[in-house]
C-alpha cells in the first residue's frame, strides 16, 4: 500500500493567507478532497498544486466560487481533449508511415 503525505489545512491556510471556510468550499464544489488524520482536517500532497492556482485564481483574479468551478471543468475538459488529439494524431502517424 502506498502511503500518503498530508497538509494541514490550517497550515496551508496560514502559508497561503485564506481563509478555511474557503478551502472547505472547495472540498464542498468537489474540487479537491480533504482527509479527516487525527481529528485534522489534511489536504493530500499530491494536491497542493491544483489547490493553489484555485488559490490564486480566487484571489488574483478575484473569482468567486462558481466561477473558479466552471473553470477548474473547462480546464480539465481542454486537459482531456488534448490528450484525446494527441491519441488521434499517434494513429494518423501509423498510417502516414506506411
């Protein structure tokens, strides 16, 4: 089993300088998750990257909740779509080659 590294969210929160209730509205929009460690709630590592440009998209570019939601999905609809052409041009290269 694979463990896991974990980020107080209280500690992100103070590092980053926003506010809780925020990230807990993120958890609430499904857009990151939240582990419950040791009565603590923890962001996992592998997270904290996607957690901070939703951090800088709400306070840099003062978007609210909804919107930083309909961006996080049009982001990843472009992230899927990409990897889909990249699929597609991989099988026209094999018959370009021939």
């Amino acid at each position: 089993m694979e463990t896991q590294e974990f980020i107080p969210v209280d500690v992100f929160c103070i590092h980053h300088k926003v506010e809780t209730a925020f990230v807990v509205s993120l958890q609430e929009f499904g857009l990151i998750e939240i582990a419950n460690i040791n009565e603590a709630d923890c962001i996992p590592v592998h997270q904290l990257s996607e957690l901070e440009k939703l951090v800088r998209l709400h306070e840099d570019l003062q978007i609210n909740l909804e919107g930083i939601d309909a961006v996080a999905h049009l982001l990843q609809h472009i992230k899927e779509m990409n990897k889909e052409m990249q699929v597609l041009k991989n099988r026209l290269s094999l018959y370009e080659d021939v």
